[in-house]
C-alpha cells in the first residue's frame, strides 16, 4: 500500500484558487497515478500526476495531466464526467465503512457521492455540497492540462485534531476519449477496470 503526505499551509487562508494553483505548481508531487492494472487491454494512459495540501479547512487536489487533448462535453455537475477526461479522488470516513468519490472532469465538472460500494447505499451529493467544493481549471497548453479542487475538511467529515491520516486512492480514466485509458496511484486486483474498491485505497498522511 503506498502512502503519501499532504502538506498544512495555515498561511494559505483567504488566498484564491488562482494564487494556490501557482503556489502548488511548484511544491513536489505527493503521487503518479501510473499504475496500469488493465496493461493488457489498456496499455496506456496520460502522465498524471498529483499535488496534496490542506488548512484547517480545505483540502486541495492539484491534478496534472500530460499527454491528452482534455475532452470535456459534460457540463453539469452529476452527470458522467467518467466519460471525458476524468481525475477522481476517493476518501474513505475515518472508520472505513463508507468512502466519497470525486470524479471531475478536465472543465471542473463534478459527480460526487458517499457510498458504501459502487452499487451499495449510494447518496448522491446535493446542490449546496457540490457548490461548496471548489475547482480551477487549467489548459496549460493544446495537451497539457492542470485542476485544482478544493474540498472541505467538513464535507468528508476530517477533524485534524482527532485524525490525521485517511485511505484513498486517485485515479486517471476516460470511458469515451480517444485513448481509452484507466489508471489508479495504488495498484488494483481486479479482472476488470474498476475503482471502487476501497480494499485496495492507499493513505493520504496530514500532517499540521
């Protein structure tokens, strides 16, 4: 199981998304989601790679993906952005009974849910948790393309003062982009492309 840190930047409250995505541009990666666990009938995917940081309030995702023109025609948050290209992060609750999937894609479009597997009481977010989950989109160049998100420590229920450690995973799929393409930052077991699997989440590491 890999794990990876993300970083407590208290001097980071107020600032834009703007300001934080030039900020984690520069930090160190915290993971490469290159784990081709479908080589055979998906041998490739776009280099994708992902930033992690935190205050006392937000959780920030900086995506960065090399390589793909970004396909983006859903354009309403719950709709399937899987279909497009699509970065996800999935965090289990701290007693890994239940996990959130963000899945956005290249535009900032979100669907999101708590679940307790992919078919299993699944609770779609609603409007006023969608909203509060902020995104910044970047074309860098025609195939090279950044997004920052920013999620609440409330929404997924992190109290830094109890916990400092969640399961997760990230990942990297487009369903219906010309590269076809399903990758995962910790390797997965199964037959076939398939992501909820919190049996095979890694750990995100806060530290403060």
């Amino acid at each position: 199981m890999k794990s990876t840190t993300s970083t407590y930047q208290i001097e980071w409250q107020g600032k834009s998304l703007a300001a934080i995505d030039q900020l984690m541009a520069k930090m160190p990666i915290a993971g490469v989601i290159d784990s081709l666990n479908w080589k055979e009938q998906y041998p490739a995917a776009p280099a994708t790679t992902f930033t992690l940081a935190h205050t006392d309030e937000m959780l920030y995702v900086r995506f960065e993906v090399k390589g793909e023109v970004p396909l983006a025609t859903k354009t309403e948050d719950l709709e399937h952005v899987n279909e497009d290209a699509c970065v996800e992060i999935f965090i289990a609750n701290a007693d890994n009974t239940r996990y959130w999937n963000f899945e956005f894609n290249a535009a900032g479009v979100c669907n999101a849910s708590n679940r307790k597997s992919r078919k299993e009481d699944v609770v779609r977010l609603n409007a006023e948790q969608l909203q509060s989950i902020k995104r910044f989109p970047v074309q860098l160049c025609v195939a090279h393309w950044s997004l920052l998100i920013a999620i609440p420590l409330s929404l997924i229920d992190l109290d830094l003062s109890r916990e400092r450690a969640r399961r997760a995973n990230l990942y990297k799929c487009g369903d219906l982009t010309p590269m076809k393409h399903y990758a995962s930052w910790n390797p997965i077991n199964a037959e076939a492309p398939a992501f909820h699997l919190p049996e095979y989440f890694g750990e995100i590491l806060f530290d403060k």
